[in-house]
C-alpha cells in the first residue's frame, strides 16, 4: 500500500493540543485554534531566528527554540475565520507543495525556474485513460 500524498510529498500535519504544524521542504506552518471573537491586537507573535513565542489574550500557547535557525524577516502571521484560506493563496500553495513533489520525487531534474499550470490540484492531469 503507497503511502498518503502527505507523506509521500514530505508534508505530514502534526496534530497537538493548541493546533497543528506542518512543514514543506522551504517553510514551516504553524495554525492554532483561537477562541472565536479573537482579534489580530490579542495575539502576540513572535519570531526570532531560533526563537518562537505565541500568546492570545495574555495566555502563552507555544513558546520554544527551534531546531535550526530561521530568516525571522521572512516569517508572517496572519488571523483567519474558520480556516478559510483566500482562495489564491490556496492555488499559490497547492502549485508550491506539487512543485516541492514532483522535485522530491525527480531529484536529478531542476525544477528552480519551473512553474505549474493546468490541473495540478490532484497532482496534475490524469493520462489514465488514453490508449497507449
């Protein structure tokens, strides 16, 4: 039996009890359940090179080293409702994570200058039924 298209790509969501984190080959994400009601002014982030820290509404919810060092410029946050993720940002990822794949599962291809169009969102066109 193969392997989830998680594991598979190297994305494999980590469950635990304020949320989930996950990483790609370039990033790590963290989400956390915030009470409803939450606003952007009752979290306090943040991220240092080797360093993260998060609080919502005074109360610490992840605090730690991290396990190699970071470009803390690079790192955002970002409040969302009901994990309804715009819709481009979506598609900007999924084109990411199949990209991140397709390298991973070709490691003597360069796909640095590659990008994905068409049906990639279930990891690209289905050839299954045309005639050989």
């Amino acid at each position: 039996m193969s392997a989830p298209f998680e594991e598979r790509s190297g994305v494999v969501p980590c469950g635990t009890p304020w949320g989930q984190w996950y990483q790609t080959l370039e990033e790590v994400f963290i989400e956390v359940q915030v009470p409803p009601g939450t606003r952007a002014q009752d979290i306090q982030c943040g991220l240092q090179s080797r360093h993260v820290a998060l609080a919502v509404g005074g109360r610490e919810i992840l605090k730690g080293k991290l396990f190699d060092s970071t470009i803390a410029d690079e790192g955002t946050w970002t409040l969302e409702s009901e994990y309804a993720a715009d819709p481009w940002v979506q598609d900007q990822m999924q084109r990411k994570l199949t990209l991140e794949r397709f390298q991973k599962e070709n490691p003597g291809f360069d796909f640095s200058g590659a990008e994905i169009s068409g049906n990639y969102s279930q990891g690209g066109p289905d050839f299954s039924n045309l005639e050989k």
